[in-house]
C-alpha cells in the first residue's frame, strides 16, 4: 500500500513539473497579434459647423385694438388662414363716464349755437332781402350757421365714439372690428370672449388680439460658437434638419450673423439667420427645433483614411501599409495629410487608392465570443 501511493506522488510530482515547463514554454512564445485592415478609398470631405435652433416665421404681427372695451366676438382661430382686413374679433366700447359727460355737453352746446345761428341768418336774410343789411352782413351770418352746424355735426360724431366706437359716417371702418394687417395665418389668440382689452397708445402698447405671421416666410434663428464664426459669411448654403419633421432636410441661405455675441455656459456663442427654403407640400410649424449644418470647407473626390489608422509624431504624419497577409506584416510610410472632418482625413500624399493599411488590432477573446 505504502509503494501505491509512493509511486502515486512521484507521477503526481512529474505531472506538475510538465505542467509548469508547458505553462512556462507557452508563456515564452510571441503573441501573434492580428489588425483590421483598412483599404485606401477616394470620396468627399467637407468640414461642417453644427448650429442649434429653431424655425420662426420672419414677420410675426401682433393685432391691437385701436379703443378700450370688451370683446363680444371672436370670429376665427388658432391656425386659420386670413386675408388683409378680414374681421377677427368684435369689441363693444364701454364708455368712460367723464368723458361721455363732456361729449353730451359739447353736443348741447353746439345744439344752441346752431339755433341762435339759424335765427340770426333768418333775421339777416329778412333784412337783406329788404335791402336793409349789406351782403357782407348776409354772408357773415351764412358763415356762422354752416360752422354751427359743423359744430353740431362734429360733436354727434364724438359722442357716437364715445358711447359706441362708431358714427354713421365711419360705417365698416369703426374701431369696434379688429382685423388683420395682412394676409397670412393666425398662430394664437390669447384673449377670450368677455375679456377687457386696452388700446395701444404712446403710454401703453395694447392688448394683443391676435398674432399673426407668414408662414411662407420662413427664417432659421440659431448660434454658433465663436472658433466657428469667422469662417462663415453671408450667402453661404446651409442643411436644415428639422427632429418634428423626421430629420427632413431643407436647404437655406445666410442672411444674418451677429456682430456682437452672448455668454451661454462659458461659451461665446453668435446668433445667425438664414433664410429657408420650404417646399409648398410641406407644413412647417413657428417654433420648430432645427440643426443648421454649415459647409466649411470641402474637398471632393480625394484620396481618404480614416483618421483612426494615423500615427502622429510631432509633424509627422505615418501609416503602417500592409506587406504580407499570412503572417500580418506592415512597413511604416509617411503621409501628407489634408482636409479632416474628424472621421476620415484627406491624403495629399504618400498613398495610392486600393492600398490596404493597418487598423486596430482585433481581440482575440472577441472573436472566440462571436464564434
């Protein structure tokens, strides 16, 4: 039994010494280490500027009533189209007691100064017909009843403003109707049925009735960072993508970049707009949330890497361009770089189309997992 297990120790002994020269003979050998390829290819760079916004109708129109009162009447909505001087809304006028007094005055007044001016060209006319008054004295007494009647006139009309916001001359033009300045839609309506409403004047710029744009006219408003602004101008293309709308895309033009620019978050940021250009099949809402994407610089149909496979050393610019497939064997080449748009990187030089490069190195336990 002692010999059993004797012999048992020795042949456990000799089993871990194989097993730690293996170990240590695996251990020893080079890892053989295997790279993606990547082959040289032509295309387009461009180097693009991202700016963050929205889309806004150009012109957005606030409509103020031109007299104090309540409205009685709204006679459109939120999202209808309206044509210049197209009704809106109804205002009934409650008057100012202080000043409906001095208008029924006024118009009491007059109403007495037209009669003794009725009677004083009656009794002229008497006399004149009788050859007893000059004509300049007849004249003079005609003068006085027209300017009294004038008068009368005038102080009805005032006091027809005062009670109802409207004469009986005025007719379709009173101030009691609200209608639009111009053709265009209706994007709100903030006031409601039995609202007060205060006239705009130099004291007081009115309540709003209605906004009103048109949505024809579209302008992208958006900032863009102070590295980027430099470079752009006015007149330069630019891709609106706009997330409501699927991530469509529209083209625009600059119009506007701000000389003068804003602190957001530690950054200088610069307010542009652009003029855009929306097809008349597609509906775009004031308001919408939008990317402008702004081309740079851009090199077509050049020779291109992806960045990732450069090495950099100081000004130096290398790739290990592949020599044999099985084993991986690569020669390190300088290149002459170019345009870059932070994914792939234009070659100037040092490279031909189709070559093949060295990329990043694959993983083994990666391959085993997919395996």
């Amino acid at each position: 039994m002692k010999k059993f297990f004797k012999i048992l120790g020795f042949v456990l002994l000799a089993a871990i010494i194989v097993g730690t020269f293996a170990f240590l003979w695996k251990k020893s050998r080079p890892v053989v280490v295997n790279y993606e390829i990547v082959q040289v290819t032509t295309g387009d760079i461009e180097k693009k500027a991202v700016a963050t916004g929205k889309v806004e109708a150009r012109n957005e129109i606030q409509i103020k009533p031109q007299i104090a009162g309540i409205i009685v009447d709204i006679l459109k909505e939120a999202g209808q189209s309206v044509k210049k001087d197209e009704i809106i809304a109804r205002v009934k006028v409650i008057p100012d007691m202080v000043s409906l007094n001095s208008a029924e005055s006024r118009v009491n007044m007059s109403n007495i100064n037209l009669k003794q001016a009725q009677t004083d060209y009656d009794r002229q006319k008497m006399l004149y017909e009788k050859n007893v008054v000059s004509k300049e004295e007849f004249e003079k007494s005609l003068v006085s009843l027209k300017s009294s009647k004038e008068e009368y006139q005038s102080a009805k009309d005032n006091l027809d403003l005062t009670k109802d916001g409207i004469t009986k001359k005025s007719g379709a033009q009173s101030n009691t109707l609200i209608r639009s300045t111009i053709d265009g839609m209706i994007l709100n309506i903030p006031i409601k049925v039995g609202n007060s409403v205060i006239q705009t004047n130099s004291f007081n710029e009115g309540t709003t009735i209605a906004t009103i744009a048109n949505m024809n006219d579209m302008l992208f408003i958006g900032k863009v960072d102070e590295t980027e602004v430099g470079r752009i101008h006015k007149g330069m293309p630019l891709k609106l993508s706009i997330g409501a709308l699927n991530d469509q895309k529209f083209n625009a033009s600059l119009e506007y970049i701000s000389p003068k620019g804003t602190e957001e978050s530690g950054a200088i940021l610069f307010e542009i707009k652009a003029a855009a250009k929306i097809p008349s099949n597609v509906f775009v809402r004031s308001g919408y949330s939008a990317n402008a994407e702004i081309i740079l610089n851009s090199a077509r149909g050049v020779i291109m890497i992806p960045e990732s496979v450069i090495e950099f050393n100081k000004d130096t610019a290398s790739v290990q361009v592949l020599q044999t497939k099985n084993p991986q064997t690569f020669k390190r080449r300088i290149i002459t770089t170019g345009l870059s748009d932070g994914i792939n990187i234009e070659v100037k030089s040092g490279l031909k189309k189709g070559e093949k490069l060295r990329g990043t190195a694959i993983d083994p336990k990666a391959k085993d997992q997919k395996k």
